[in-house]
C-alpha cells in the first residue's frame, strides 16, 4: 500500500471526487482515507509512482515525495518560485488579463486525467476562453487544438502559452521599455514588434493596464511598468519549471473559429483524443459586455461578434435562449464528429437563473449530447464558490464517443 497525501487547498467534497478519480485513472487501486487525518488516503499505485508524481493535480505527495503541481502552485508568500500572486489558480501564466469566468487550473488538470488523455495525445477546447485549458494541456504534454469565437481569447491564449518562444527576445524588449522614461497604455505604439509573439506580448501587457485603470482605477502609466516587469517574471519562471520538472511541452494551436464548426477550424473527424471546455453558460453573462474595453482596444466590431457568440446572440431572453440551444445541439454533434472513437469528453456546466428562473440547462445538455451521438460517462455536481458568484450549482458531466 501506498500513503497519499491530498493538497491542503482542497476543500469541498466534488474536488475529493476528483482527487479519487483521478488516482483511478492515473492506475490507483483503492482510496482509504484515514479516520484521523482528512488529508491522508491509503491507496495502491498499480501504475507508475512517478507518473502519479509528474501528472496529479490532486496529489500533494505520495509516500512522502513532493508532487509537481504542489510546486507549480504554491504562491511566492509560501516560498513558491512559479507563481507570483497570492492564488494557487495564477501560478505561472494563469495571472495574465482578469478574465471573467476562468477555469480553476487543478481542476481542468484533473479532468484531462480523467478523461485519459496522455502526452503526445491532441485535445480540442472549443470554448477556450482565457486559455486556461490550453496551458494546462501544454504544461501536461498535450497537444491543444484551441478555438473561441472571441479575438480577445484567442490572443490571450497564444500569450499565455507561446510568450516562452520568444523568452529572448521579449525579456529585451522588455527591459529597454522599463528604461524608457515615459511609457503609456494609451499609446499603442510600444507593443509594436517584428516578431509577433513579443508583440502579442506587449499587446497584453497593455489591455491588463487598461483593465486596471477602469476597473480599479489605477494608474496607468506606473501600472503598465508593474504588468510588463510581472508577466516577464511569469514566463521566466515557466522557462525554469519546464527545465526543472524535465517537461516537454505539448503545441498549442489557438485559433478564432467556431465551437458549431470545428471543420472550419481545420479539424478532420476522428482526430481528437479529449476535450475538456467550459461553453457559455446558458444565456447568463454577457461575454462581450464583459471584455468590451479590451475589444474596443483591439478594435474589434462587437456587434458583429454579438451577432455570432453562443448566449450573447439574439434579442431578448426568449429568443436568445432558443438560439443558445440550437448553438449547444450543434457543438454537440461537432464534438462526436471530431472525437476518436472511444474518447472522452468532460463539460463544466452550470445551472444559469435568467431573469429569476433556473434554466437547468446540464439537464437539456445532457440529452443533446446523446442525441449527438455520445454515451454518458458520469455526472459530477460542483458548486462555484467565488468573488463574482455567491454559492452557485454547477456540474461536470462526461461524455465518450462509442467505439
Ligand atoms: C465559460 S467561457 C470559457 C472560459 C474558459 N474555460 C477559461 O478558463 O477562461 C466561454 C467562452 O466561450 C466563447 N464562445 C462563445 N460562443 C462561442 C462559439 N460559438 N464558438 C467558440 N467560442 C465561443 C466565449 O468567447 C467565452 O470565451
């Protein structure tokens, strides 16, 4: 028998539940926990101890050895070295953009695990968002086929997961900007570059200053200076980890297209061997309303993006609900078109309340799913608990595509 340790930041009973299944998945046999200490479980690694080690998102240790995501995590107050900010959600790149609606990073790990994925295989977020899925799948080994509707996202995954490519040059560009002595967020003409990568970079450095200023009212200038100093840090720090932990990064692909037609995105049936996403949920958060100070930065047309984003468009909460079914109905048979056989998908999906009413939309997603064509794997109820939510259900459901 084995002596697993669970992280200390796990605190409700789903996450428990993924601590277990994913065990399972990464080839543990049993799960005792211990009548005296909650975080401690007896279990037996049938697999590869090391593999348990390199992969869990809810393992802190295994007789005694440190896990690696335990050393992603931990926060610089706790004497961590990748993660700058005070949450175990924003370690190394997570931080960039205060995106609304973000996944938790240990929990996406999780699932990618649960659904089987391994390194070398390619996974597909249709609704990649702030790419929180395409960093994890990358720090993971796995390929990711990432796509959003939303310019901003698309941007914001290549910068997250890509800025290392360019670790020279960005670190240069970077340090002759802090020596300039006025720099300013409204003039874009600092982020331009020869290499896009650097300049994608710097792009995002200026949408987080403008972030700041309007939404916390902060000083741009100075701000600018703090946002360019600490995302350097954050990508120096992946360069040490991915050397530290020996990791061979999976590519990520991040492209603007549509969850309803992966095709378009260059997709071929049969090719993806996991999907882990998070779509809108339900017609509850205005998406564009949202980012619009980014948008507007990046000069994109928001009511042409309004008119295509699943639960933004259409008029009226009726008529937006009808359309934000026919959107789900369509990614669910575009999913079951570009799984493998036998592959599995997992959606983070919540109740949304629109308009006071419950719109208990994991049920209906549930049904669209199998009409697409997929198998129902299992159901996990969550809850989100937050700064921007009070006390709110969600739930994970899985999905396989049948051999
Ligand atoms: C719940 S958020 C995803 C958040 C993401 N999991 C993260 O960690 O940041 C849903 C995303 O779906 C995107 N979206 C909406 N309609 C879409 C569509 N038809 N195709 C692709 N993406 C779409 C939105 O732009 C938004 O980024």
């Amino acid at each position: 028998m084995n002596t697993l340790c669970l992280p200390r930041n796990l605190q409700f009973l789903y996450e428990e539940s993924l601590a277990r299944l994913e065990a399972k998945a990464l080839g543990c046999e049993r799960w005792e926990r211990d009548e005296d200490n909650p975080w401690q479980v007896r279990t037996h690694v049938n697999g590869n101890s090391t593999d348990m080690l390199r992969r869990a998102a809810y393992t802190a240790t295994l007789d005694g050895e440190l896990a690696v995501y335990g050393e992603l995590i931990r926060p610089k107050y706790q004497g961590g070295v990748f993660n700058r900010t005070r949450s175990e959600n924003q370690y190394l790149t997570h931080w960039f953009y205060p995106y609304r609606g973000k996944f938790h990073p240990q929990m996406v790990r999780a699932l990618f695990n649960i659904v089987g994925v391994q390194p070398g295989h390619t996974v597909c977020e249709p609704y990649v968002g702030s790419g929180t899925g395409a960093l994890e799948a990358s720090l993971l080994g796995i390929n990711c086929i990432a796509v959003d509707i939303s310019p901003l996202c698309v941007l914001l995954t290549r910068v997250k997961t890509r800025s290392i490519e360019a670790l020279a040059e960005i670190r240069e560009r970077v340090q002759d900007l802090l020596a300039r002595e006025t720099l300013d967020p409204y003039d874009r003409s600092f982020t331009e570059h020869p290499n896009v990568v650097v300049a994608d970079f710097l792009e995002i450095a200026r949408l987080i200053t403008l972030s700041d200023v309007s939404r916390r009212k902060r000083d741009g200038r100075s701000w600018l200076r703090k946002n360019l100093q600490g995302m350097l840090e954050s990508v120096e720090a992946q360069a040490v980890a991915l050397d530290r932990f020996r990791i061979h990064r999976g590519d990520v692909s991040a492209t603007l297209g549509d969850a309803r037609n992966l095709r378009a995105a260059g997709i071929a049936e049969a090719t993806i061997d996991g999907i882990v996403t998070s779509p809108p949920y339900s017609i509850a958060l205005d998406y564009v309303k949202n980012d619009e100070h980014a948008l507007e930065a990046l000069e994109v047309d928001t009511s042409a993006l309004r008119g295509e984003m699943t639960g933004v468009r259409g008029r009226g909460a009726k008529a937006k609900l009808a359309l934000y079914g026919e959107d789900m109905q369509q990614m669910f048979r575009e999913v079951a078109r570009v799984l493998r056989p036998g592959a599995k998908a997992a959606f983070v999906i919540g109740d949304a309340t629109v308009d006071g009413r419950e719109h208990t939309s994991t049920r209906e997603m549930g049904d669209w799913a199998v009409r697409a064509g997929l198998e129902r794997e299992r159901e996990i109820p969550k809850i989100v608990f937050g700064l921007y939510s009070t006390m709110r259900d969600e739930k994970i459901l899985v999905f396989r595509k049948p051999d």
